[in-house]
C-alpha cells in the first residue's frame, strides 16, 4: 500500500538536498512555493506540464531575485524540484523553450492561440500543451500555471501584460478557450502582481538599510583609526632650560679676571 506523502516529508527531503540555512527574508517564499508544489504533486489530477514549468521558474527567479548569497539560489532551485519529484534541468529547458517560442509572436496571435487551442494551429511544445490542456477536463489548474501563462504574455506583448484592463479582457478569452475558472485566474494573478510589487519595495529597503549600516562601520572605522593616529600637536619637544639656569651656566662659561 502506498502512502501518501506528506508536507513534512518534502520539507525532510528539501533539507536533506539543501544543507545551508536559508536567509531568513526569503525562508517564508521557499517554503511556501514547497507547500504549493507538494500539494499539486500529491493531487491525483496533477501532471506536469511545461506552462507550470514556466510559472515554478518564473515564480522563483522573480521572488528570489536579490537573494544573497546568490551562489545558493541554485542549490535551493535544485532542492524544490528534486523535493517533490522532479528535476530541475527539465523545469528550467521547458521554461527556456517555451518563451523562445514566443518570441516572434504578437501578442495578438498568442492569444488567439490559447483562444482556439488545436495542435494544427502551432508547432512545438506549447501548441500540444496548448491543445492537451483544452481537451483534458480533469485538468489541475494551479497558481503556478497562471504564472506561466502570464510569463508568456509578457514575453509575447510586455504593454498589454501591465494593461489591466486589456489584461482582463485576454484572460478571460484564454480561460474560454482552455476552461479555466476565470474569476480564480484574475484573482491569482492580481495577488501575483502586487506580491512582486511589494517584494521589489522590500528589496529598496534592504538595500537603503544595507547601505546605511556600511556607511555607519565605515565612519566608526574612520574614528577608530583616527582615535588610533597620535596628532602632531601631541609630539613632546624639548624641554627649554630656566632662567636660572641659564644665569648658572653664563657664570661658569665667563673668563677669569
């Protein structure tokens, strides 16, 4: 009998594949997109597809941006997928091959793709992820492929992405045409949206809060050597000799009469 596995099983293994302790800013955004991924990998609707790859990607790279040290995204990267199942290898060329695929395209036509989904009106992967998805009416929709779609969008037509109403509009042709719940589409993606908005206001605070503390070590550095440095003023001179010495040694230096 199989056994289910279960939120802390994936944690256990995502900590066995990733040794190094995680910045505590961003524990919250791993740990959560761990959540997300072990829910729809343990769901009996899921299966992996190369828009849901994007949107792990594009969700990832986004929100851990200003990571640091940066050497470690990688690492984490590799643990989320290898945590739930997956590789990251096939996350990141799917992701890469999809918005390659896209690119000579207008938005226009992406969207009357996703519209009228047929494996006959495109070449590739997404035409066929395209396709499959519109005629499977068990599939799993999930935040994450909102994120995909969206990351298409952008790179298909970046303007009509930040249009909000333009943006209502073709999402709801899109979720027509695959049978997604529109309402629960906008919503995923507004919550998406002002997430990035305020992770990026995060990050300037970061940054404004990391550069003041090096200017304050600097300038306690500088009083610190200055405190350091005797002054020229401090230099002890000679000591000068008193009249009354003076007035002695005249006396011994004057010739007999």
């Amino acid at each position: 009998m199989n056994t289910v596995r279960t939120v802390s099983d994936t944690k256990r293994d995502f900590y066995t594949y990733h040794t190094r302790p995680i910045n505590s800013i961003y524990r919250r955004v791993v740990e959560e997109l761990m959540v997300e991924m072990h829910l729809l990998s343990v769901n009996v609707d899921f299966n992996y597809d190369p828009i849901y790859g994007l949107g792990v990607v594009t969700c990832f790279d986004r929100f851990m941006q200003s990571y640091q040290p940066g050497n470690d995204k990688e690492s984490i990267f590799n643990a989320l997928c290898q945590a739930v199942g997956g590789e990251a290898q096939q996350y990141q060329e799917d992701a890469q091959r999809l918005k390659t695929s896209v690119e000579s395209m207008s938005g226009q036509d992406l969207i009357s793709w996703f519209s009228s989904p047929t494996s006959e009106n495109g070449t590739g992967d997404l035409a066929t992820t395209i396709a499959a998805i519109a005629q499977n009416s068990q599939f799993k929709y999930s935040r994450l492929f909102a994120i995909g779609l969206f990351s298409l969008l952008e790179q298909a037509d970046s303007e009509l992405a930040q249009d909000q109403k333009q943006l209502e509009e073709v999402l709801n042709k899109i979720s027509s045409g695959l049978n997604l719940p529109s309402e629960k589409l906008q919503k995923d993606l507004e919550l998406y949206r002002s997430n990035l908005e305020k992770m990026a206001q995060a990050r300037v605070v970061i940054e404004d809060a990391i550069q003041a503390d090096r200017k304050k070590r600097e300038e306690r550095a500088k009083e610190k050597e200055k405190s350091a440095t005797p002054s020229s003023d401090s230099t002890p001179s000679a000591p000068e000799e008193s009249d009354s010495s003076k007035s002695d040694s005249s006396k011994d230096e004057a010739p007999s009469s």
